[in-house]
C-alpha cells in the first residue's frame, strides 16, 4: 500500500487497498527534528518504512516540525507545517524524532517547551505516538522524571535483540533478530518498570531497546532506531570521525558494532591508529577510501517491517472498532 503524503494538500500517491477498493486512511503524523544533515535522510526512512509496513493498510503521511529550529529551504523544510496546527486537530498516529542535544539537560534545550506541547497533546489526541530515540528519553524525563543516564562507551552498531514472548507488537518477528542503535545514553529498566513502562524488546550489550506505556494513548518507544537505512551508521561515523579529525571532538570514535565486515574494520582500526598520533584533516582522503569499499546490508529491515506494521494494524483496529483490536491491548 503506498503511503499518501498529503503536507501542505499535496498528494504523492492515491490509496488503494490490494483488493481495489479505496479505504479510509490512518493518518500519521512526522515531527521530524533532525538537524539538517539528516533531515532528509529521515524523511525518506520512516517513509520507506510506514510504505514497506502499511500493506493493505491506506497510510496518510502529514510532515511537522518544532517552531524554533532553524532550517534553509534546501533541507525540503517548506513541505513541513508548524505543529501548532495540531493543537485544534487529532491525528491517527504520530512519530516524533529525536535530536543530538546541545546541552546537559534535555529540559534546556531550545525547542523543549514546543516539545512538551506536542507531548501533552498527543496523550489526548493520537491513537498510539511513536517516540523515536532521544525523543523517548525526553518523553519519559517530562512524563515520569526518569533521566537518561550517559554510558563509558557509545551504543553504536547492530546488536541482537530479544523480544517478551507473545507480545503483539513483536508478533512475526523472529525469536532473536537485529536493531540498529546510536546513542551514548539510556533508561534504566528499573527505572521504567517503577513508572509503569512495559518493556517488549532487549540487547544484551545496549539494555533496553522498545518500551511502551498505554494511558489515553499508548506510547511506544525505541531507543533504537529500526527505520535506519543500511548506511546511515557509515554515515553518523565518517561524521563523528570527521568531527575529531577537524578538532571538534576530543575522542576518536568506535567502530559501530557488528557492522562494517572484516577487511573494513581492519582497514579503519589502521586509520584510527594514525589518527590518534597525528591528528590531520589529510586523513579524511583515507577515510573515504576505507568507507567506499565496504560491504553492508541491512539485517534489520525485516523486523522493522513487522514491527510497524503491527504498529499500524493497532491503529487501524482501534479507529474503527475492530474487535480483533483486543489482542493489541494486553499490557
């Protein structure tokens, strides 16, 4: 089923459902707070993804952003609506994404109170909110208190994952499978269970992975990142490498885990080695040689695909009172 993206009255594609027959859409919602060098990237990634999720399901995708971040017109920022038009308005589903923070508290950050707005109306206006990485951590600091505490090392790479047995939200995938992670920070389990969380996913070497919370809406949240395309850990890791190697960063970074194959981590263990003697730009012109050979595929888009399309069918269940909704409800 394609995914109808409708910002602004546009229409990209028309909904039909796989018998022929035009269906009511869900319609969803994007808060995308990436900054620029992502910002498309993720656009494309959760649309992607709800397209490869939706099936037979008609997806209506609306595009929004935080008042207060600055974006240039090349980012596609124009297509986006401010989310004060939500406030008179409901929406089926939202997604809101995170941002690399600027400051120690998250509750500092610039675009926190726009945050917080979108936060508390989506507790009485959505059917089911997605909070996306930081934006979870933010959520649940806002909502329970619970802060987000800073590991000794970065949860970089693709770890295995196991899902609670007979949750719907993992219902299809397989018992064990793989997520895509980036982040230096996490909430603790006990925290969570303490305020009422549900967690559904775990990895041994990154915690918790997905966790949910049902009140008014039921919230879901990934501290992983499911929607990632296969390059974009490649991508945040040149950036992060870039940023030591042009002093904005005091620490080289670690190759993401269980990622690049064997002949690239050799080939960037080298380079890293060089680097942290002599630290110089020239070393860039290495980087992308190592970076242009290496071999990746995603592990994780099937999953991916599962999980939000049992994210979706949750939805649609409930916006139209079907009864097979009630398997989605256990808690």
């Amino acid at each position: 089923m394609p995914v109808l993206d409708s910002s602004r009255g546009r229409v990209r594609e028309t909904a039909m459902d796989r018998r022929g027959n035009s269906g009511q859409p869900i319609t969803i919602g994007l808060v995308n707070n990436m900054p620029e060098a992502a910002f498309k990237a993720t656009q494309r990634q959760f649309f992607s993804l709800l397209n490869a999720a939706s099936g037979d399901i008609p997806v209506r995708l609306l595009l929004y952003a935080l008042p207060g971040l600055a974006r240039t017109e090349h980012s596609g920022h124009s297509k986006y609506l401010s989310v004060e038009t939500l406030w008179d308005q409901r929406l089926d589903g939202l997604i809101v994404t995170g941002r690399e923070p600027v400051t120690p508290d998250l509750r500092d950050e610039s675009y926190w109170d726009s945050f917080v707005q979108v936060l508390e109306w989506a507790q009485h206006n959505t059917i089911s909110t997605v909070w996306s990485c930081l934006a979870a951590h933010a959520a649940v600091l806002h909502m329970d208190g619970i802060p987000r505490k800073k590991s000794d090392t970065k949860h970089c790479g693709i770890f295995d994952c196991v899902p609670e047995p007979g949750h719907w939200l993992a219902e299809g995938a397989p018992p064990r499978f793989q997520v895509a992670h980036s982040r230096w920070n996490s909430v603790a389990e006990a925290d969570l269970a303490a305020c009422g969380y549900q967690v559904v996913t775990r990895t041994r070497e990154a915690q918790v992975d997905t966790f949910l919370k049902q009140g008014s809406s039921l919230f879901v949240f990934f501290q992983g990142h499911p929607e990632y395309e296969s390059d974009t850990l490649l991508r945040e890791y040149r950036r992060d490498v870039e940023r030591y190697l042009n002093h904005q960063s005091d620490a080289y970074p670690s190759t993401p885990h269980n990622y690049f194959d064997d002949a690239t981590e050799r080939g960037l263990d080298e380079l890293r080695q060089q680097a942290v003697v002599f630290r110089d730009k020239y070393l860039l012109a290495d980087l992308a040689t190592a970076l242009a050979r290496c071999k990746l595929q995603s592990t994780w888009d099937s999953t991916a695909t599962v999980v939000y399309r049992n994210w979706l069918d949750f939805i649609y269940a409930r916006k139209h009172q079907n009864t097979s909704g009630a398997r989605l409800i256990s808690q």
